[in-house]
C-alpha cells in the first residue's frame, strides 16, 4: 500500500502544536480505593510509535483517558511540552494536538464516511471547503476514498477503525493514541494497517502511542514498548529487548521462560 501526497499541501503535513513530548508523570489512579493504575510514567516523543501491551485489566484504558483528560489521575501529573494539564477537558487535549480512538470506534454511523471525517476538521476550525478537501485526502490515505458517500455505519468493522483513525488524524496531531486498531484484521489487513501507522511520525510530524493485543503488530513497528502488569509497568524497552524479557514472555507472549 503506496501513499503518495503534495508535500506543499499545508493540511496534512503541517503537524499542530509545537509540543516534542507527552508525558504521565508517576499516575494513579484509584476507583472506590482501588488502584487502576499506579504510578505510571512514561514519555511519547514526536517521530515515535510507543507501544503499550498487557492483559485485559491491566490499565492501559486508563492511562489513556489520562493521557486525553477524560480521567483525572488521583496522583500524578500529565503535560503535554512543558505545560501541566490538570485542568484541561478532553476538547483542550484535542485543541492542543492530543488525539485518539476508541475501542468502540464512536462514529457518526448515520452520516457519511466524508462527513465523519469532515465533523472533526469544522470542530477544529477549517472552513468548509478546506474541511471537505482535508477529509477526502485523509481517506484516500486510509483506502476508504472509493464510495465516500457511504454511511460509516455500513462499514465493515476493520474499514469502521481505518475511518476512526483518518478522524483522529484531522489537521495533523503532535500525538495520537491508537486504542486497539487492529481488533478483528486478518493477517492481509493487519500488514496494511502496519504500514499505515508506520507513516504518521514521519508524514504527519506525530508521535504514536500504540494500545494493542496483536504481537506482530505491535512488535513490528514499535521503536520502544512499555508492558503494563496489575497496574504497574513490568518492562519497557525495544520490541527486541521485550521479547526476550522472561517476566513478559511467560505473561504475554504465550512463551516457557
């Protein structure tokens, strides 16, 4: 899967914000007293895919709603460049060039697949034209340029993540947290996908922090993985370092340390 792209064009490439760096400054996060997370740190640079594995359970959710303000860690800090975010909503994250998706995809199932990504770029201030023009040259980026006029909920379910992921790359985010994108591939469009994703540090000046249960995806295109364990980060390291971390092969890599 070739992309090709007017590297003059100012839409896609021009990467909001200035920020170099998200970081989770020592999180937790506690429900009813128990610990969802516990301090937890980490640093998604610009130009980076930053996987983050575990099991069901493990808090990956969870750090990433902190991450995106829609939870508020009991403990810890997150700031996106050198600014604290403690009293910013979700719709500031985004404003500052924080996006993500969902496991549940949240698309506007009865509008069209161009109106969905088209939503996001009027949300974020392009006029019409421009958000019209930005939003087709996003989904022929993700391979959903045939029939844009197609109600996203007549998608199937691993076309519905390539539309979530051109909505949350609308006028190019400083970062984007993918939740699961590869849920329910086959093998073909898992590549497909890695490839995609494997593009966005360099075209979109984008640093991505990878949520996913599919080894081979995240092991194939991470520069760094952290593990999260009951909460807590087990490892972290290259994908070449984590594969041969015993703790995290017997735990979930399905591998006899």
């Amino acid at each position: 899967m070739n992309y090709t792209f007017d590297i003059e064009q100012p839409l896609l490439m021009r990467g909001d914000g200035n920020s170099s760096e998200l970081t989770a400054q020592h999180l937790t996060v506690r429900f009813q007293g128990l610990a969802a997370i516990s301090d937890v740190s980490l640093t998604l640079h610009r130009h980076e895919v930053l996987g983050l594995i575990g099991p069901n359970g493990a808090g990956k959710t969870t750090l990433v709603n902190c991450l995106t303000g829609f939870q508020r860690p009991t403990e810890g800090h997150v700031l996106v460049g050198r600014e604290r975010t403690s009293d910013w909503s979700p719709v500031d994250f985004r404003a500052r060039g924080v996006a993500r998706t969902f496991q549940a995809g949240r698309l506007f199932k009865d509008m069209s697949i161009l109106e969905n990504v088209e939503a996001g770029a009027l949300a974020l201030g392009l006029g019409r034209r421009q958000a019209v023009e930005h939003a087709r040259e996003l989904l022929d980026w993700v391979g959903l340029k045939a029939d844009p006029y197609q109600k996203a909920g007549m998608l199937a379910y691993t076309d519905q993540r390539r539309l979530s992921i051109a909505r949350a790359m609308v006028l190019s985010p400083a970062f984007v947290l993918l939740d699961e994108p590869a849920a329910g591939m086959s093998d073909a469009e898992c590549e497909d996908l890695m490839e995609l994703i494997s593009s966005i540090p360099s075209l979109f000046t984008c640093g991505v922090l990878l949520i996913e249960h599919n080894m081979r995806v995240v092991m194939g295109i991470s520069h760094q993985i952290h593990v999260l364990d009951g909460g807590c980060i087990l490892a972290k390291g290259t994908p070449g370092e984590i594969q041969n971390n015993e703790a995290v092969m017997a735990a979930y890599l399905g591998m006899e340390s």
